[in-house]
C-alpha cells in the first residue's frame, strides 16, 4: 500500500509534533507521560522506543484496529480511493483471520439491524424514532450517531443471525446472544459504541419501559474487540475537533454527546457509561492538553466531577469544571437556552479545579476546622497528581492565598502525599511486574536485548560491522555511488562477495544474498523492499536499523576495533565511509583467516603442505597490511 503515507495515518490516532527531520508523540500501544513514539515521513514507518511497537501504514492499522492484514489493506484502500482486486482466500488463511475478523463482521451487521429496526418497523418508529424525536433530535443527529431499536422479540436479532449463517459462537462472544439463544438487548434504543478509527466494537442499550425494575442502561459485555475503560463514545467522531480547539468536553451521557452535536459543539465525548478510567485519560492525552468536566450540578454529578479531575491530572493534563445548573444534564439545558447561550455559559462558567473545589470548601465547610482540614486535603492531593513541579508550585500558592493557609505547611503536607504515592505505585508495579513474568518468559526468546548485542559484539565484533553493512543496504542502497550508474547496493555487495561466506551471522548472510540475486535481476532495492518485506523478521530488522535512539561512542573503534557512523538514520553516507566500513570488515575477517590458517599450519606434520599453507597466509597478510594502511593511515 504505496500510497499510504505513515504521518497521515498516525494523525488520525495521535497528536504529532515536529522533532527535526522526524513527528514525536505519545504512544498509543502503551501508557506514556513523555512521548517516545517517532514517525518518519521519509521512510514512512513508525517506531515506539518505549514499547517497541513498530512498522509501516499497514501494520499501524492492524494494530490500532485489532484488524486482520487483509482488512487493515481494505481500511487503507478505502481511505485512499484504491480500488483493490480480492482473490479467494485459502481454508488455512480464512480460518486464521475469521475469528478478529468475524467479530468486526458480525458487529457491524448487527448495528445495521438494529438500525433498520429503528427506521422501518412500526415498533421501531413509534417506540424508538419517536422517543429522539420528543427530545428534540433531528434525523441527522440519530443516522449520524447510527441510532437503532431491539425488538421486543426475544429472539429478533438471534433469528437474523441465523439467516445469514453467522456463527453461534462469535455472537455469543460478542453478548448479543445469550447461551439460552435469546437476545441480549430487548425493547431497548441501541447506541453504538466506536472504536476512534469509526468501527463498531460494542453496543449500549436504553430500556424504553418505565415501568421496567431493569437496568436503564446495559452494556455489551467486554470482548476481543470492546474494551470499556479503553473507550470514549464520539471520540470517532470529535478527535479531529479536539485537535483543532485544543481542547475537549467530557460528559456522561451518550444523548449529551449527541446534543452537543446537532449544536455543532464538535469537541466532546462521553465515558460510555463508567467513570472515567486512567486509560480513557490517557487517550485524551494524545489529542488534547486541555479537557473541560461538563457534568450534572447534582450530587452525583460533582461526586463524578471530583473523582475524575485527579485522573485526569495526572495525565498532565489542563482540567477546568462547568457544572451545569437548575438540576439539569447537558441535553436538557442546551434544549432549554439554545446553542448560543450555552456556548457563552462554557466560556463564562468553566473554572479551573482548583477554583472549583475552593468553592465548594467555603460552601461546605464553613466554620467547621475538621471539615475544612478534610477539604485542603482533598485539594492537595489532587495538586500533588500533578507532574509538572513549577505548574504544582503555582498552584500551591493559589491555594494559600485564597483559603491564608501557610504555603510552607502545604508545600510540605503536599510533598508527603507525593511520597506516599511513590510507594504505593512501587508496590503496583512490582505486582504488575510479577504478573509480566509468565508472559515475558514466553516472549523472551523472540525479544533481542541491545545491552546483550552490544556486549556480544564486544567479544566478536564482527556482527556489529555485518549489521552496519545491512544498515548501509537498507538506507542508502538506492542511491547511486559517486554519481556513477551502478547503485550503491551494487557497489557494496560486489566489494563483499569475497567475505560474505565468513559472515558469522548467518540471517544478515541470507537477506546479503536475497538483496543480491534481487539486483542481479534488474530489480531496484530500496528502503521499501525492505520495510514491507513479506518475512516479518526481515521488516522488524529493517525498522530497527532504520530508527534508533542510541549513539555509538567514537571509543569502540580504538577500543574494539569496530567503526559505526553515527546520525545515520537522518544523514546520507559519505562514499569514504562507505568503503571504510567495507574494508574494516575484510580486515577483520583477513585477521581471522590468519589465525585459522595459523592453527592449521602447526597441525600439519607434511612439509611441503605446511608450505603452501604458508605462502597462502602470506598473501593474506599483504591484504590485510594493505587494509590497515587505507583504513588508519
């Protein structure tokens, strides 16, 4: 997928920023509070130093999107108007990609159903359609939302099922059938749960029966593809506002979001129907430094505020309070005063937290000293979530001068709460630590340390310079060499021929001889044969070779005798560094021939044999004299 570009794609998922020739971020695989994911334009790929997560357009997609290679292509093509050619797959290939595949099928079936139940059934239309419309929601809103209706049938949607011969298994999987054969979702209005790339992953149901003792809400239960605390509703549809305002609006219901909406109040999402979790803030993080809590003025509603301003925090992020007023919910109270007014009652009402529990204090507490002690507490506790130093200083400041508190009792009541939490997230991680042991043994053996390279290389040295050589392949092999017409690919694997069967590392010796035979035949040899090669460990290598965060240190060639070029992932090889590292790997396997032959000599007993031997060591070490005086003199 050439086409493709890896910055575009990655901007759907994750704030970039300009880090020289490269875009930093955070990752989007794994939690981070500094970015140490990097994309590369030019070589279109990307790589997170935390995680190591790393490839091209097409293997972002699968990972992101929990998606199959062939539907992540598809995801790919359709975004970039390509019209793809599909062949049969064979049994083996289908039976590997159905089950991640077929839970994707199988929910976007279903969120058509449900949909069609809402638009053209008698039930659907006076229950469900009529229910959005009372609240004042325009067509558009419900289509564009993918609005629909279960059926009072129990069995409405598991018979539909069964007529497109979809597995048993995987809807069960999926809760939208019961192991009874019924529906999971019954006399209910359905609002799909997205994934931020826009696919449906689960689904939440609103009962239409008041005089129901059920849940008014119900959610599809966790799956393969449906994480709840890993979800915000209408991030799919927001993520491209929040990135443009800098800013986002978090409420709690899902008619909120969609009120916001048909307002044209873009930027907001909803915590599909939990409290917010550290993961939900942390997919904030990567597009916005700025959220605003647009809650309920109720109980409830400052209870729920409160809890996530310091999930939030220590996210790093910017937290603000807009809690709305006369007992109303959002959708209510923008249905009562209009967009307009409720767009001047976000800028006007909107506090910062610290503000806004300050408030609450005087309002609480009073003249009662054990209440107000609770309540400074509760201030500088979520002041002491806070990463940023200098942004807690001012803050603690803020603090003592609004409530006459001495701001060195704070400075120092804060301190002992940060040190508490450093404990108590040394104990976390030495638990989580313990529960990554089982699968950090199995991954072991696929998992190649630096430290362990580096240290084995120290010994050898040899596969250091073999790795250099294939870095030099991969990044500048299609150049052409001293404005000749042979490549630099040509150049380089012709000088080696006679070394490469002494390569110790026989993996970068298979990949010298595919690239090899490949320009034998006429066939260029790029970055791109390389990065999206079909063998995986061949990409993965390229990758690496491609983006590193270390630096050689100049000491290893007088210490070790290897010679690295540093900044080579951003630079053009110079052709004298080329030919350098060539000849310092023929010197180094000139060297070991010698010993061999050296060793063989001494075990020979027949002269005239001992002889030849010895004239052909001769000749070695004219080359390797030679060598020593290009390279080092």
């Amino acid at each position: 997928m050439e086409a493709a570009r890896i910055d575009e794609v990655v901007r759907s998922y994750v704030d970039l920023k300009n880090r020289g020739v490269n875009l930093l971020g955070l990752c989007p695989f794994h939690k981070e509070k500094t970015p140490s994911f990097t994309v590369s334009p030019s070589k279109n790929i990307y790589k997170c130093f935390g995680c190591a997560k790393a490839g091209d357009p097409t293997r972002f997609i699968m990972e992101i999107e929990q998606l199959t290679f062939p539907e992540a292509i598809r995801v790919l093509a359709k975004r970039y108007n390509i019209q793809l050619e599909e062949t049969q797959d064979t049994d083996e290939s289908r039976a590997e990609s159905l089950q991640l595949e077929g839970l994707n099928i199988i929910n976007q079936w279903a969120s058509e159903f449900y949909q069609d139940q809402l638009w053209n059934t008698d039930e659907g239309k006076s229950i469900g359609l009529s229910y959005f419309k009372e609240r004042g929601f325009l067509e558009a809103t419900i289509r564009k939302f993918q609005i629909g209706y279960a059926p009072q049938n129990p069995k409405a949607l598991a018979e539909a099922a069964a007529k497109q011969q979809y597995s048993k298994e995987l809807i069960q999987k999926l809760g939208l059938v019961n192991s009874f054969g019924s529906d999971f979702f019954r006399e209910r209005v359905i609002f799909p749960i997205h994934h931020q790339s826009g696919k449906v992953i689960g689904f939440a149901g609103r009962i239409m029966n008041s005089d129901s003792k059920l849940a008014k809400y119900i959610n599809s239960p966790e799956s393969e593809v449906y994480k709840k605390n890993r979800t915000l509703f209408g991030l799919h549809l927001a993520k491209n506002t929040i990135r443009k305002n800098n800013r986002c609006l978090l409420v709690e219901g899902y008619t909120d979001v969609m009120s916001l909406h048909q307002a044209g109040i873009d930027n907001v999402v909803a915590s599909s129907g939990t409290s917010l979790t550290e993961e939900q803030a942390s997919m904030l993080s990567r597009h916005t430094e700025n959220v605003t809590i647009l809650y309920d003025g109720d109980a409830a509603g400052i209870k729920a505020a409160l809890r996530g301003i310091d999930i939030i925090l220590k996210e790093g992020l910017n937290v603000q309070i807009a809690l709305i007023p006369d007992g109303d919910d959002p959708d209510s109270y923008l249905r009562k005063v209009g967009s307009e007014k409720f767009e001047a009652f976000l800028n006007s009402q909107s506090k910062d937290f610290i503000l806004f529990k300050m408030q609450l204090l005087k309002e609480e507490v009073k003249n009662d000293p054990i209440a107000k002690a609770t309540a400074i507490n509760d201030i500088l506790n979520s002041i002491s979530k806070i990463n940023d130093p200098i942004k807690r200083s001012l803050y603690i400041q803020h603090t003592s001068d609004f409530l006459k508190v001495d701001e060195a009792t704070l400075i120092q009541s804060t301190n002992k709460l940060i040190r508490e939490d450093l404990r108590q997230k040394g104990f976390r991680e030495k638990r989580e630590s313990l529960q990554r042991d089982e699968t950090i043994s199995r991954e072991q053996e696929e998992v190649i340390s630096f430290t362990k390279e580096v240290q084995s290389t120290i010994s050898s040295g040899d596969e250091m310079q073999e790795r250099e050589i294939l870095r030099i392949l991969i990044l500048a092999g299609h150049i052409p060499w001293n404005n000749t017409e042979i490549t630099t690919a040509q150049f380089v694997l012709e000088n080696i021929q006679d070394i490469q069967e002494y390569f110790e590392n026989n993996f970068y010796l298979g990949i010298l001889q595919e690239a090899y035979s490949h320009i034998s035949s006429g066939k260029k040899l790029g970055p791109e044969y390389f990065l999206q090669h079909e063998n995986s460990k061949i990409c993965e290598l390229a990758i690496d070779l491609s983006t590193t965060p270390f630096t050689y240190s100049p000491n290893w060639e007088t210490k070790h005798g290897i010679f690295m070029i540093n900044n080579y992932t951003d630079q053009e090889y110079q052709s004298y560094e080329i030919e350098r590292i060539i000849k310092q790997l023929k010197y180094r396997k000139i060297q070991k021939l010698i010993i061999q032959l050296d060793n063989q000599i001494n075990s020979i007993e027949d002269y005239n044999e001992k002889i030849e031997l010895l004239k052909v060591r001769e000749e070695y070490k004219k080359m390797k004299n030679t060598l020593y005086l290009e390279v080092w003199n």
